[in-house]
C-alpha cells in the first residue's frame, strides 16, 4: 500500500481541529480538560471505537480509553497515548487566536499536542476509509495531567500500556522532524520558606522575609547546574499585601539529567537543602519523577521500521535522546517499544508564538497510518 495515496487534506484537517484548539484546557481546570476530552470522545465514538471514561483523581479531570474495531480485539496492539490539558490558561486565545498564515497555524496547545492527537484519530480514519485492516488492535488514550508531570495517572499510562505491544506518542516533533527513541529523567520539586510576619510600615528588619530567603535560594538551586543535572525554578508564590513582610513563599523546581544516576545525586543534593533550623524555614519536598528512558532493542527496531516508512512516504527522519519529559518515559522505561514526537513540526510550544507547519499534519498523518497498519 503506497500510504502517500490516503486523502489526507489539510484543510479539512485543519477545520476539524478548530474546536479542539478554541476549547482551552489548561491543567489546572479539569473542567476545561473535560470538555476537551468530551469532543475527542464523541469524534472516537462516531468513528465506531469503544469509549471509556476513567474518574479523575486528585482534583484533575478523568481520561479517555478508546478502543477501536478489531477482529483480535483484547490481544495486545498499539497503544497511542496522547494528553489534553496544555499549561494555556483559559482566555489566551485572545492574545493567540486560532490563525491560518500560509503554512503556519497558530493556536493554544496547537503544537502540544492537539494537532499530534488529531492526526492519530485521521490517520484511523483514513484506514477505514481505505479499507485497510490494521494487523494490531488499535486503542487511543487520552489523559489530563501531563503538563505538570502525570501525577494522577501514571499508573493508568503504565497498566494500559502493558497490556499491548508498542507505545506510539504523538508529541511535538523535534527539530528536522526527527523522534524521540529516548527521554532524560526529570524530578519536580515542591520548595516553601517560612518566616516570621512584621507590619512593614512599622520596621521589615523586625520581621523575616520568606520571600527574601526564597530569592536566595532560588539562586543557590540554580546555580547547582551542572553538565550532568540541570535545575531552575518555574514558579513562585507569595505575598498578599505590600505593607507586610511575607511570613511564607512557595516555589517549585525541576531538575532534568540524562543518566537516572545523575538526577538521582541531584535529587539527594535538591533534600540536602532542608533547613528546619535557620530564622527562615526552607523546605524542600520531592514531586511527581519521570525516569530515565533509554532506547533498547525493542525501541530500536521500532524506530527501524518507522524510518523504513517514513522513506516509502519520501522524507526521513533520525532518532534522538530528547528532554522536556513525556508520558514516554514511563512506558519506555518499562521496556515497551515506544518510539515518540511522532506529532507535527512547530515551534514556539509553551509560548504566546505557539504554532505548526500546516504540510506536517499530512505528512505525520501519513507516517502514524503507516505505523498502525504494518506494525505486527
């Protein structure tokens, strides 16, 4: 089968994923990330999957498990994960509306990772259209969590994708449009100062400043980066009034490492800063972790057989150890083929510059159709 002969149309592809871009679903809202998840659903079901609903946990939304027509349905198959939520707040689509500018789109969570889930539910589409059976059950599972680390549903991630064959993630691609056949390890942090509250009209140096002690060491873990584990600090909160020194900062951190053994002695290093003693209190509490996945064979071979159809399709593609973490982590640390950043080609995810190349979402297409229907 000549995959390039599918009837991918950007266009259209690109009015169906309109509704998924203008419906914001940043983490922390999980009933913005349910209505995401409720289009996606409804689309999985009209196309003849199975749909499952899983309850959320710990304050996010739930998932979406959907397991599509197979004459081997419940053997072991593909697993295509993918996430909803984005780190968007609702009422960005203001500064960064849904925009068509020649082969450029522009959109909240347009690169990570709608446009990646879109094209995945496409390509299923355009195999039944085709009449083409795919030789592995197919399922799709949505989550809500992935931006702030998978804390509630990793476990769901894990178990799912044990019970199939390979792991596809439709992440961004990287750069070049290359894949991810492995991911550095990431640890998060919860940090928090406690100090001592003074009217600042009356004298500040009576009091003691958490947030004064937290600018402090905000500086010291940062500059705890070295080659080998890397660390910074992305958010901060504190304070409510002006006139009062601030009696508690909260903060949160993250390191990244390419070696498990590397982040494990940052990690140790990261704990070695609690201070109960001091005027200020400084606490540092370890978060949610991603491990080290590092290509073995299994993950190998499968990027082996997608480099074969990505040049059937006329283009090639390389792999490579990426950072920034994904839920393909976890399924390739457990020694799953995964093979990742099987998504579109963009840039400026994260930022209000966030956009695709509109060609990729053909030519991904293409590639993860391939993927699903010669796959054994």
């Amino acid at each position: 089968m000549d995959f390039n002969q599918l009837a991918f149309d950007v266009d259209h592809m690109l009015a169906g994923l309109k509704p998924w871009i203008e419906c914001e679903s940043p983490t922390f809202d999980s009933a913005a990330v349910e209505r995401m998840l409720s289009l996606a659903a409804a689309e999985m079901a009209v196309m003849g999957a199975s749909v499952q609903w899983v309850p959320g946990r710990q304050g996010f939304a739930g998932s979406v498990l959907a397991t599509f027509p197979h004459a081997n349905k419940g053997s072991p198959g593909i697993l295509v994960a993918g996430h909803m939520d984005t780190v968007h707040p609702i009422g960005t689509l203001e500064k960064l509306p849904f925009k068509r500018d020649g082969n450029q789109c522009w959109g909240p969570g347009i690169q990570d990772m709608k446009s990646g889930n879109y094209l995945t539910l496409e390509a299923i589409r355009q195999l039944a259209a085709a009449a083409i059976d795919t030789p592995l059950p197919v399922s799709v599972l949505f989550t809500p969590d992935e931006e702030v680390g998978t804390p509630s549903t990793r476990d769901l991630i894990e178990e799912t994708a044990k019970r199939n064959k390979y792991v596809l993630v439709p992440e961004p691609a990287c750069a070049g449009g290359n894949v991810t056949w492995g991911r550095y390890a990431i640890a998060r942090y919860n940090l928090e100062t406690v100090g001592v509250p003074i009217h600042a009209g009356v004298d500040p140096r009576l009091g003691r400043s958490a947030i004064k002690e937290m600018a402090k060491r905000i500086v010291q873990i940062e500059d705890m980066t070295t080659d080998d584990c890397t660390f910074s600090v992305g958010v901060l909160h504190a304070g409510q009034w002006v006139n009062c020194v601030s009696s508690s900062c909260h903060a949160e951190a993250l390191s990244m490492a390419r070696k498990q053994s590397d982040l494990d002695a940052g990690v140790a290093s990261m704990l070695a800063l609690n201070d109960e003693e001091s005027d200020v209190k400084f606490r540092v509490n370890r978060g949610v972790t991603r491990p080290v996945w590092e290509p073995d064979d299994g993950c190998k071979a499968l990027f082996e057989h997608a480099a074969v159809e990505a040049k059937k399709l006329g283009f090639e593609i390389q792999p490579q150890m990426s950072g920034g973490g994904s839920d393909g982590n976890f399924t390739g640390a457990l020694g799953i083929p995964t093979l990742d950043s099987l998504g579109v080609i963009g840039s400026g995810l994260h930022t209000l510059n966030e956009h695709i190349e509109v060609d990729s979402l053909a030519q991904r297409g293409r590639l993860m159709a391939s993927l699903l229907a010669t796959l054994t």
